[in-house]
C-alpha cells in the first residue's frame, strides 16, 4: 500500500491519498471466470489480463461477458434452426397430405360419377327385363 501525504497550502490541511497495486479481489474474480470459450476462434479468445490493471480485468470480465453471450446467442440459433428443418419437414408432410387428399376426392368424385351411372344403367335394364317379362307372358299366355 503507498501513501502519500501532501499539503496544498501553508493554510490547508493535509490532503492524503492511498492507493495499493496489490488489490487481489478483481483478480480473484478472474479466476473464477473461465479462460477458454470452445465456441470462440483461437484470435477471439479473451487474453488474460495484466490482474495489477483495473482496466485490463475489467477489459477482460466484458470479453467474457460477450464470450458468454456469444455462446447463448449461438446456442439459440442452433435450437431455431433445428425447429425449422422440423417444420419445414412438417410442411412438405402437410404437402404431401394435400395432394394425396386432392387425388383421393378425385378418385372419390370419379367413382361416385361412375356409381350414378352404372345405377342408372342397372335400372333401365331392370325395366327393359321387366317388359320382356311382361312381353314374354303375354305371348305364353296368347298361344
């Protein structure tokens, strides 16, 4: 710890100032941070600091508050990302589900058409076969 005492006028009192180099508690707040970010390129790594530099601890705590935030924020995207490619593969299911949709009300609607028609058919076949009957029991019962 350095002191220094010094009087600014005859008249004034003392003005004393102390300051000490060996202030360890930012330092030990730097230990605590850890020292490589797997996420960050070799160049972005934080630097460790010079721990007798207020500035460079604290140079080097907002280096890895963003080493931090940097991480999250990645973290984020990768979750979103992976959300998409499930979404985008649920879309081109529902794609998929459509068209097969629209082909089976075609066929649906083919085939009704076709039913109509072939009822239609059986029912005036069934009237022809009812007048040869008719027809043919007339022409038994006259001979």
């Amino acid at each position: 710890m350095i002191t220094s005492t010094r009087r600014v006028s005859p008249d004034k009192s003392e003005v004393r100032i102390a300051f000490s180099l060996d202030d360890t508690s930012d330092a030990k707040d730097v230990e605590d941070v850890p020292q490589t970010f797997p996420d960050l390129e070799q160049r972005l790594q934080p630097v460790p600091p010079c721990v007798s530099l207020r500035e460079s601890v604290q140079v080097y705590k907002e280096h890895c508050r963003m080493a931090r935030e940097f991480h999250q924020v990645k973290h984020e995207i990768a979750v979103l990302e992976d959300r998409k490619r499930k979404l985008l593969a649920e879309l081109v299911e529902d794609e998929e589900v459509a068209i097969e949709i629209a082909r089976l009300e075609e066929e649906f609607r083919r085939l009704t058409e076709e039913n109509r028609t072939l009822m239609t058919v059986h029912n005036e076949r069934a009237q022809q076969l009812e007048r040869l009957c008719v027809t043919n029991q007339t022409t038994q019962d006259s001979s």
